[in-house]
C-alpha cells in the first residue's frame, strides 16, 4: 500500500503529469483513434463524436507537445496525425480501460439514474 510519502502525491512527479494528460477525454479518443494508424485531422472529427475543430487542433498540438503525436505534412494540404513510439506505448492500458467501460458502464449509468431518481423523490 502507498503511503503519503509516495512520490506519485508530490506535485512535480512525473506520474501526476501523465495523470492530467490521460485525463483529458479528447486526449484519450484521440490516441485511441490513433492506435490503428495514420489519420488526417478530418479523419480524427469525423471519427470522434462531438469534437470541435479547435478542440481537436488543441488537442493534437497538446499530445504533440508531450511526445505522444507526431504530426506529418506531405503536402501543405496533406497532413496526417499518427502516434510515436511514445504515444504507442499507451495503446494497451487505453484498451485496458475501454475494456472496463464497456463491460461497466452501463453499471455507471444505471447508478447514476438512481441517485437522480432518489434525489428527484427527495425533493
């Protein structure tokens, strides 16, 4: 068991970091979306329900800037996204957890339709 003295609850440790990038639900899908190859950004908003343009453009700038996302121009018009070396190395755990949200999240949904319910009945 960890203790408060555990580095993983100082504020500079490096796992907070990855904490607060694989957090982010946009980060998430857009590495998950990644992880069977190459995608234009075009790709990415049409494969990801309810992306923004901007949102995904600051997303992708975001991953790029920690190492995970690599971003390829062919042409001035064609660039395309695809993971690092990096970034790969989060294929497996994201698949881990898209795992545990299929086979939980209709739990998640259902207790979440209970407490709105109980809390409807007590007002």
């Amino acid at each position: 068991m960890r203790n408060a003295a555990d580095p993983v609850f100082l504020a500079d440790c490096p796992t907070r970091l990855t904490v607060e990038i694989i957090s982010d639900k946009w980060a998430v899908l857009v590495l998950f979306g990644l992880s069977r190859g190459p995608r234009r950004h075009g790709e990415l908003v049409d494969l990801i329900g309810g992306v923004s343009r901007k949102v995904l453009t600051q997303t992708l700038r975001r991953l790029q800037q920690y190492g995970l996302v690599e971003r390829r121009a062919e042409t001035s018009r064609r660039v395309e996204y695809d993971l690092t070396d990096l970034g790969r190395t989060l294929v497996e755990p994201i698949e881990a957890l898209t795992d545990w949200a299929r086979k939980h999240g209709g739990e998640i949904v259902e207790f979440q339709e209970a407490a709105a319910a109980h809390e409807g009945a007590a007002e």
